[in-house]
C-alpha cells in the first residue's frame, strides 16, 4: 500500500515519516467527511479525495469538500434526506460492489463518522460478503464536533461524567421504539440527539415525563461548523416551540444538559 505514482498531486503534511496510503484500483474506502467544515476532514479524508476515480457521497458532504477531490473524479450522490426520495441502502451497497468490481478507486463519504448513525457497519459487511477489500477512516461526528464548533462540550469534568448519543428517527422515520426514554432520562446527564428535529416534540415530552426538569437547557445546533451554522438555546419545556418558531430546519444536532450552559463562556 506504499504510494510510488508520479502522478498523485502534492500532498504536504507527512504521514509520520511514511508515505500516504494509496489507494488501491478496486478498493472501497469508507471515509467520514466530518460535519461540513472542510478543515475538519482528516488527513485521509484529505489523502482518499485525491486519489479516488469514484465518490459516493451523501448530502451532508458540501460542496466545499467535494472540491477538494481530483477535478476528474466522477461524484454520484447517494443522498440520503428525510422525506425525500432517496435511493435505497441496498441500492447504493450494490453500486459500490459494481464500481470496486470494475476496478474504480471509490471513496464512499460520508458525513460525520461513517460509523455514528451513518450505516458504516452495514455497507462494510455487504463489501465484506462481497469479498471487496475496503479500508475504514473515521471522521469527526457532528455530536462533538458541531457541539464545539456552538461552544458546547459534550463532557465537562465538573458537570457530567457520562453522555448518550441517540438518534431520533428509526428506519420507518418514526421516533424509535427501540429506546428506553425513561432509562436514558434518568442514565445519562448530557443526551446528545442526531436526527430529532422532527421529532422533537415527542423527545422532549418523554424526557420530562421520565423526570428531566422543563428549565433543564437544551441547544440545537443547525448546518454546525458551516457558515450557515445557527445555536439556538432553549430549554427543555420550551424546545418545540421555539425550534417551531425560529424555524429550523435539520440537519440538527439537539444537546440536553448542564453543558449548554457552558457556551456562555465558550462560544
Ligand atoms: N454520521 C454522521 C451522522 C449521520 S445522521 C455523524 O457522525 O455526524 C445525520 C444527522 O447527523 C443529521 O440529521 C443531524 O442530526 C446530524 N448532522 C450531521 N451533520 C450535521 C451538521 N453539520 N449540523 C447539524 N447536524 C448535523
């Protein structure tokens, strides 16, 4: 996997001495693109995006990232938005199998963490029975670093020794069955909630029914780290309407807890 092509465009930084992994004809890397902020991506991110002959890539990769790939490289998008068409999960593992197996370069990117609500794991298993050789590069997830980029930590060593990441939308869009509102309210100081926009209200009303006080702070975090970054605060009681009235639109990271408060000196 040592690079010795000539013609790979200048890449500055060093990689501890040894060169850049290169990226393999017939490869898939899994790469996460962080939360939108170019300067967030990491030194692979950047690494893959030169070399890759094939992107796939999903809605909340911006423009500002895909700029960065080589000019030829073909981009297909693969979005995936709430209550839009979207091509189906099955449909983009396929592609990514067809591509690898014409011997194209292909960098599936992804928001975030490809591995933090971003079907990672699933793509990688498919490539796996696939018998296509892949390589997995994280990325920073826009639970902690869009809640830093608004001045909010999502551990304060005075404030909260624990904190949950949750999403708030299930595969059928709805709110998920799956998780214990009333076992996470009482668990966890700090809930960090991707995909709850829409959902909201229902969040809110089984946080404070599983006893989480309505004066406890909550942020919402919209397009964080882009210049369209909006924080608004708000508390738990009056969440649903003040989203409602400031008329957010995901994507949206949603914090509970006392960290919120820590922005007043932070942000
Ligand atoms: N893998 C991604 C999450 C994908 S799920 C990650 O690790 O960040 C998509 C959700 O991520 C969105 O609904 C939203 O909750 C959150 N998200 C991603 N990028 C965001 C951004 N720039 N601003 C706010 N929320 C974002």
């Amino acid at each position: 996997m040592v690079s010795t092509r000539p013609d790979l465009p200048p890449f500055p930084p060093t990689n501890g001495g040894a060169p850049w992994p290169e990226f393999l004809p017939g490869w898939v890397w899994l790469c996460g693109a962080g939360p939108g902020d170019p300067g967030l991506l990491t030194l692979h991110a950047l690494n893959a995006l030169g070399q890759a002959d094939t992107i796939v890539h999903d809605a909340l990769v911006g423009p500002g990232i895909l700029e960065l790939a080589r000019p030829d490289a073909e981009r297909i998008y693969a979005g995936k938005r709430g209550g839009k068409p979207s091509p189906k999960q099955e449909d983009i593992t396929r592609r990514l199998i067809s591509l690898a197996r014409q011997g194209r370069r292909v960098l599936r990117l992804k928001g975030g963490d490809p591995f933090v609500f971003g079907r990672g794991g699933e793509e990688g298993m498919a490539l796996a029975r696939a018998g296509i050789p892949f390589r997995i590069i994280p990325g920073i997830s826009a639970g902690i670093g869009g809640l830093a980029y608004a001045g909010i930590p999502v551990t304060h060593r005075t404030v909260n020794q624990s904190v949950t990441f949750l999403t708030g939308h299930d595969q059928s869009g709805a709110t998920p069955t799956r998780i214990d509102w009333a076992a996470v309210a009482r668990a966890s100081e700090v809930l960090v909630i991707y995909m709850g926009l829409k959902h909201l209200g229902r969040i809110v009303r089984q946080l404070m029914e599983a006893g989480r006080a309505a004066d406890e702070p909550v942020a919402i975090v919209t397009n964080a780290t882009l210049p369209g970054q909006r924080v608004l605060e708000t508390t738990l009681g009056n969440a649903e309407r003040d989203a409602a009235s400031a008329g957010l639109v995901p994507p949206a990271i949603i914090c509970v807890g006392p960290v919120v408060s820590l922005r007043e000196l932070l942000a």
